[in-house]
C-alpha cells in the first residue's frame, strides 16, 4: 500500500482532452481517450484522416492507450469534436477528459478471458455519473485479466480478475461488482479531497492516500478489507505475432516512437474485423482475427512499422521535443531514431526536458536533454 507524502497542487489539472485543447508551440493538441485500447476499423480511419486533414499527419499512442493529435490549426477543435462525436470516440463532453481506463490488450485474443464488455461497462457506468466528472485528466482505471500487464501501471483503481470474482485494493468482490466498486474508489477520492481541501489529481497525492480512500469506499460498499494482491509476474510486452486459441492469429505492430502515419493507421484499419484493433499502453496497435498475419506483417514492416521484438522500434519511446514543444531543448525525436539500436531491448525513453512527459513506468534508459546535451541515466 502507498504511503507517499501529501503533493500540495496549487491548481485543478489542466490536462488536454479531445474538447479542451492545449495550445503547443506548433498548435493546438488533442488527447482523445480511448478506453481499455478499443477503437474500431473506421474509428480507426477517422482518426487517421483527422490527423491527416486537421493536424501535423502523425498520431501520437500515450502510454495509456489513448490518441494524441497535434498541430491543430485555430478553430479546426470544433471540426474535430464534430468528427470524433460522428465516429462515437466522443460519447460525453462533461466526462472525456476523464475516461482514462487501460485494460489488458491481448486478454481475449490469447486467451478466453475477454474484457470488452467490463470496459464498455466501467466507461459507460462513469459517464452516467455527473459528480466524477470532477476527477482530474490523469486519474487512471486499469483492468487487468490476471497477467500483470496493466497492474503494473499504478492505476489509481485497478481491477484484477481472478477464478473467484475480482480483487480491488484491499478488497474483494463478485465480478458482477466490480465497476460497482471501481466507481466507489473514484467517489471515494473525490470526497477524501474535499474533505482535505485539496486540488490532487491522484490518490496518491492525499494524506493518507490509498489508505484514507480505500477506506472509505469500502464503507460505502459494505465490504471487509482484504489482504492486498501480491503483485503479478509480468512478461515481455508484447511485439509481433501472436497465436489465438482458435488457431488464427494477431499482429502487435510497434508505432515508431509512438507516432503512426495516417497511411500506416489506414492499413492496420483495413485488416480490422469485428472486434477492432486495440491501443496499447506500449504505444503499440494489436489487430486481432487473422486467418494469416504474414501479409499484414510484411506490410506494416515496409511502411516503417516495428513487426517483432527484434525491430528496433521494440521498447523505444520520446517525447515530442523541438519543434513541437517550446520547453524542449532538442530534436530528440530525430536524435533518438538515430540511436534507436544502441540499448536494444530495454525500455529507453528520450526527453526533451527534465519534466520527462510521457515517459512510460518502469523506463531503464533515462535520456534527457540539457543545455549542454544529453544525459543517459541506467
């Protein structure tokens, strides 16, 4: 359980959504929430084109499974939310900023254990109730289906499934309960903040954090504390193909430095069948459902995706750095694809800056930018 000192913040989290846009050095930035990953074929089109007609050309992936597009031109905000409401990617306006959930993005795919419809339920369940659109940009839901992928995130709320239900922080309860308690968590929280008068955007950030919120939220739900889960092994993030129980297959194609092409979004689209594509917090895309990923790989490599663990794209990330950010003290998008090689296989992120923004949890290579050059810290 954390035990992290108080943050006093000095003012409510301003953090971009698809609405409320954050104005960048070289234009507007959109942050588009996509709960647990899933995001349709032609979804997955309207994005692409969007940032194609609107934005820089590029997508950005986040470490939490959403869709950033910047460069918006003055006024182009309104056409993007009239084509992200006309997609269904803007479901609610007073909760969109907060419909931050991550979810295990292979569950049901290498497995029988799929997640769709909890996600659907928990984000559903969450834009029904006005009060938590009080919750800041960046407090985070995660479900995990008993991997440890997403758990490993430090999720404000994370829902692990088990044989016998779903297990919370410090409590257990049926599945059918669990976005029942998920919500209580975040209800929770919000009152613990009032009653500290407090601006947190996290948990964490409280006196007494997850202790004096937990608490809380069982009281609420009637429910005994629980020992806390032990913490999950997790493997390597995924990369390449991917074997279903039905014999077919998936493909998780690595977005250079988290960034797609409009051209290379298309594509993966135009492999999408029923159940989509997924986004994952590895800024990789998973397409799911192929009778052969032979050619989808072979295509994805040759428009510049990663396509196996041993590209090298595999586990590399940076933030936007010059020309896009004004704080940034280098090009370290260019500077880190031309080094992406050297620290193969472990995770390495590039910053532009000493605020480090997007660097993914659990980073081994730490790049950082300077007045005088880079740092590396291992």
């Amino acid at each position: 359980m954390s035990t992290a000192a108080a943050i006093e913040r000095v003012r409510a989290d301003a953090c971009p959504g698809a609405v409320t846009l954050h104005q960048a050095a070289d234009g507007g930035l959109a942050r588009i929430r996509i709960p647990g990953g899933l995001v349709s074929g032609p979804q997955l089109i309207a994005l692409a084109d969007a940032t194609r007609d609107l934005g820089d050309g590029r997508m950005e992936l986040t470490s939490r499974g959403n869709v950033q597009i910047r460069a918006l031109a003055p006024g182009a905000g309104d056409e993007l939310a009239r084509r992200l409401v006309a997609s269904g990617l803007l479901p609610s306006v007073t909760h969109e900023r907060v419909r931050n959930i991550v979810a295990s993005p292979l569950a049901g795919i290498d497995n029988d254990g799929d997640l769709t419809g909890l996600v659907r339920e928990l984000d559903r369940a969450l834009c029904e109730r006005p009060a938590l659109s009080e919750l800041s940009g960046r407090f985070l839901f995660a479900i995990d289906d008993g991997r440890g992928d997403v758990s490993a995130l430090a999720a404000d709320v994370t829902i692990v499934l088990t044989s016998g239900g779903a297990r919370l922080p410090t409590m257990a309860v049926p599945r059918a309960r669990a976005v029942e308690a998920a919500l209580a968590i975040a209800h929770a929280f919000l009152d613990e903040r009032a009653a500290q008068d407090s601006q947190a955007w996290r948990i964490d950030e409280l006196e007494g954090g997850r202790s004096a919120v937990y608490g809380r939220a069982r009281q609420t739900l009637r429910v005994e504390a629980a020992e806390p889960l032990p913490a999950l092994a997790t493997g390597a993030e995924p990369a390449g193909v991917v074997g279903q129980p039905d014999g077919r297959h998936a493909l998780v194609a690595l977005a250079p430095l988290g960034r797609l092409t409009a051209g290379q979004a298309r594509l993966l689209a135009a492999h999408a069948g029923e159940r989509g594509v997924r986004i994952t917090p590895w800024r990789s895309v998973v397409v799911p459902d192929l009778d052969d990923a032979g050619p989808l790989a072979t295509a994805a490599w040759k428009s510049g995706m990663g396509v196996e663990a041993g590209s090298r794209w595999y586990r590399v990330s940076a933030c936007t750095g010059r020309p896009g950010c004004a704080k940034s003290l280098a090009d370290v998008q260019a500077d880190a694809a031309a080094a992406a090689d050297r620290w193969h296989g472990r995770s390495v992120h590039w910053s532009g800056c000493e605020r480090r923004c997007g660097r993914p949890r659990g980073t081994e290579v730490d790049v950082v930018a300077t007045a005088e050059g880079y740092t590396v810290s291992e």
